[in-house]
C-alpha cells in the first residue's frame, strides 16, 4: 500500500550569519582592499617577515590581506570602546611614533650616505690599520698526563 507523501512545510527563507564586528569577510568590503595604500602593504611585509617566510609565494597577498584587515577591524573596535584614549595607549603610540622616526631616519642616511665607495674606504682603513696579535699556546690541567693527576681517579691504570 502506497502512502502519500508528507505535507511540505513551508520553506523560511535562510538566514545570513550575523556580522561579527571581527570577521574580516563579512565586516569589510574586499573592494576597500583595492584602496588601501602600497604603503600599508609594505609595512605589514616588513613587520611579518619572518611569517611570511614560512608561507607559499602565492599565498602571501591573501595571508597580508587578511591580517590588514583584521588590524583595521581590531583598531575600529579598540576605538569603540574608548581604548585609544587610555594613558598606556598615549605612551605605547608614543613609543611606536619615536620607533618609526628612527627607522626612518636610519633608512634616509643609509640610502643617502652609505655607498659602495664609502664601505670599501673603511675596509681599506681598518685593514691599514690593523696588526695581528701573536699567538699563544697555553696548555692547562685538562692536558695533564693521567699519571700526574689524582692518583685516586687513575682506578688502577697507569
């Protein structure tokens, strides 16, 4: 005997996941990757180096694009819930503000300064001036004959 087949229920329509304000694909338009600045891609390769080593050619791009958002993402909600107007935030951005100058202003004198004809100047000179040391052989206890050492460690051998 053949029974009919179950009423269908009727179909709801399917709910997206909630936004999760940390997701970096479903809070930040893959669009506003086009947009950002070479210069934060840079800077984000500079910092990750050693992690991106570790990581194929082909997949780097993806692997900076998503810690760059996530970044963004990060600091947009630190700054919702007022942390960029801590005391420790003022002094650790103040701390990041001296660091960058520095390295800036090392990279602008290296660029600048330091050329070929400059490293081979000062080889020349610490090479002029430089004077070997004579050597010197010195023999401690630990090269002893067995026979002059303790006679108690020998256990019998000569």
């Amino acid at each position: 005997m053949l029974r009919p087949p179950p009423p269908k229920r009727p179909s709801r329509p399917r709910q997206p996941p909630p936004l999760n304000r940390y997701h970096p694909i479903r809070s930040w338009p893959l669009s506003a990757a086009r947009r950002l600045p070479k210069a934060i891609w840079f800077w984000a390769a500079e910092e990750l180096t050693q992690e991106l080593q570790s990581i194929p050619a082909d997949q780097r791009r993806g692997f900076l694009l998503t810690v760059i958002i996530d970044m963004k993402l990060m600091a947009s909600a630190a700054r919702e819930d007022g942390l960029d107007e801590t005391d420790d935030f003022t002094r650790r951005l103040a701390y990041l503000e001296d660091q960058a100058l520095r390295r800036a202003f090392f990279n602008s004198i290296v660029e600048t300064q330091v050329t070929e004809e400059a490293i081979q100047a000062a080889y020349d000179e610490t090479v002029a001036e430089f004077s070997p040391e004579p050597e010197v052989r010195a023999r401690h206890g630990a090269h002893e004959r067995r026979s002059q050492r303790n006679p108690c460690r020998n256990r019998g051998r000569p």
